[in-house]
C-alpha cells in the first residue's frame, strides 16, 4: 500500500440540510445509524487514517486546504444533498488532484438520465423494457396504450417520483400519475415504461476491468409478503417510509437462478460497466418480463453503500461482511490509482 494513500477522507451527504430523498425531505434517526455503522467498519481497517467530512458549507475549502491521500466519495445525494449536483464533488477533486472511489463525472451525467442509459444498453444487444419519452410540456392526451406500465421520472435517486401508485393499468390512470409527477416535481421529463411482471435481480460488482472484475452473488427482491392489491416495486416508501408495508415486508434474498441466466446477466453486467465508465463498485437492476426475458431496469453507478443495503447483501451472500465490503472498495480504487500512476 502506497504511504501517500494513508489518509481517508469519507465524504457523505450533509444531514444538516434538506434532502429529498428522505421522508419529510429531512434525515432521520435509522440514517444517522447507518452512517456511524459505516464509519466504524472504516475506522476498523488497519493501516488507514478516516476522518469523515459530512458538513458540505465548508466542503471545498476543507479539501481544499487540507487534502487527503485519497476520497470515498459516498455522497450520493449530491453536493449539498442535491441529485443534480453529485457529479460536482468528483469533478472538483479532479481539480484538485484527489483521488477517489467511484464513477467519474461522465458516468454519473449518463446513468442519472434513464433514456439514454436505456439507448447505450440497447445499443450494446441488451433487452430492455418498451418505453415511451414523455417530456415535461409535451400533451399527453394521446399516449400510445401500453398496460400495465410503469411511470417514473427519467432523472432521479432514490425511487423519488415513483409512488405506490406509479404502475398503472389504464389511460385514466397514467393521467392522473402524470399530472401528479408534473405537480411534484415540476419540470421533470417523464418515462411511460413497459410494466416488467416477473422477478427483480440485482447485480453487484466490485472492482475495475484492468486489475479485475468481482461479481457478487445475485440478489432477488422479495415481495412474497407484501399484502394483496399493492403493486410489487421498490417505491419510494420503500426507502423513506418506515410505517409502509413497502418498507416493512419487502427483503432481499440470495437469488436462485439458473446457470445461463446468471452468465447472461454478468455478461451484460460487465459490458454495461466498462461501456458506462463505472468505476470500483456498481449495481445493476434487471426485471423479468412476461416472456420470461430478463431486461435491464436501471444502473448505479454508485450504489448506496448502507450495511443493510443491496450491495452490503450481496456481499454477504458471498461471505463477505460489510467491513470485508468495504475494503474491498477502498482497494479497489488504490489500485486503480497506482495503476493510472505507472
């Protein structure tokens, strides 16, 4: 390990200020928990020096004027906890010279807009869901009929946007979604998509194309308890609301899935991470439609990196604990950099 890679810098979100992602806009308890859980695994590893910087007023100036060896940039709400603003952090440590763990700009610029990371995958021979662009001012009177479909903002974190109400089985109510989706967030382009019936996996991955790729077990969303009527997505209550049957019954399994699937699916994984320019670690979403095809849902570039997360999930189902996670991502990134460094 290089002595100029010693001092870690974590940077997070900012829990003093508004963030939309959470309930009310605001964090919470159970995220101050996750933080000092995430914290501690860090500070567990040896050899390191971690000091977090989550206060984002004096952020810059901070790094600044007091640089460290190297950033984990675990913002993912942006800077200043806003969406559109979570590729200015890597930008300016680029900068400044700092190196960091995660995707760069470009792939955060590309994969936040879901319209085009659905071109590139298409592009690349992956199947993806039908989908209709529906711009902020364009008149929806006369959306093509295709139910039951999914709507959703076409950029956003977090499921924000993506109520339990997002999947609709008539032209009524995609109206009415529509208009509620304009209402909330206004000014934000919207995707009618093909609503995906069949089982939900994810992808996990950590490291980088040149020094190695590890793929994580497979991990399948587990909506068996969710009560009857309510649509099996991973919607914003999900992820915000702790009194929701989203956020109360839905888990997370190892999934069971057959050799050709899981090759297929780590195939695509692997093409879609270096043609994106991830970096380090990522996540991949595919859903089975009603032919039994798999297709790509989403791509993150940077994934939330919480110890009862997906990813954290994926690594145990490999055996590896959230601390064992997290080293792995930190030397994935110092050895990406001394690669780039010759």
């Amino acid at each position: 390990m290089s002595r100029r890679l010693r001092r870690i810098a974590v940077i997070t979100g900012d829990p003093s200020l508004p963030d939309p992602t959470k309930r009310g806009g605001r964090y919470h308890e159970e995220d101050a928990v996750t933080h000092e859980a995430m914290m501690a695994a860090f500070q567990s590893l040896k050899g390191y020096e971690f000091d977090c910087r989550s206060e984002h007023e004096h952020l810059l100036d901070l790094l600044r004027d007091d640089p460290p060896d190297l950033v984990v940039n675990f913002c993912d709400t942006g800077f200043r906890n806003v969406p559109t603003q979570e590729l200015n952090l890597p930008a300016y440590l680029e900068l400044l010279g700092i190196p960091y763990t995660g995707a760069p700009p470009a792939a955060m610029v590309i994969c936040y807009d879901k319209a085009i990371v659905r071109l590139v995958a298409q592009s690349l021979g992956l199947p993806v869901p039908r989908e209709i662009y529906v711009p902020a001012d364009m008149p929806v009177d006369a959306l093509p009929e295709m139910y039951p479909a999914l709507i959703k903002p076409n950029t956003a974190d977090g499921s924000v946007g993506i109520t339990k109400d997002a999947v609709v089985r008539s032209r009524g109510e995609a109206l009415d979604y529509i208009a509620w989706l304009r209402a909330a967030l206004p000014g934000r382009d919207a995707l009618v998509q093909e609503y995906l019936p069949g089982a939900e996996y994810g992808i996990g991955v950590i490291g980088n194309p040149e020094t190695g790729l590890r793929m994580l077990p497979p991990l399948e969303v587990d909506y068996t308890r969710l009560p009857a009527g309510l649509s099996p997505i991973l919607s914003f209550e999900s992820k915000a609301m702790p009194d929701s049957p989203y956020w109360t019954d839905i888990t997370f399994k190892r999934a069971d899935l057959k050799p050709e699937m899981q090759a297929r699916l780590e195939s695509w994984t692997r093409r879609l991470f270096g043609r994106l320019g991830l970096r380090d670690y990522g996540r991949f979403d595919f859903r089975v439609a009603a032919d039994g095809e798999p297709k790509l849902m989403e791509v993150n570039p940077n994934p939330a990196w919480a110890n009862d997360g997906k990813l954290a999930s994926m690594a145990g189902f490999a055996g590896i604990d959230y601390r064992g996670m997290l080293r792995l991502i930190l030397e994935a990134a110092i050895a990406r950099v001394a690669g780039s460094r010759g």
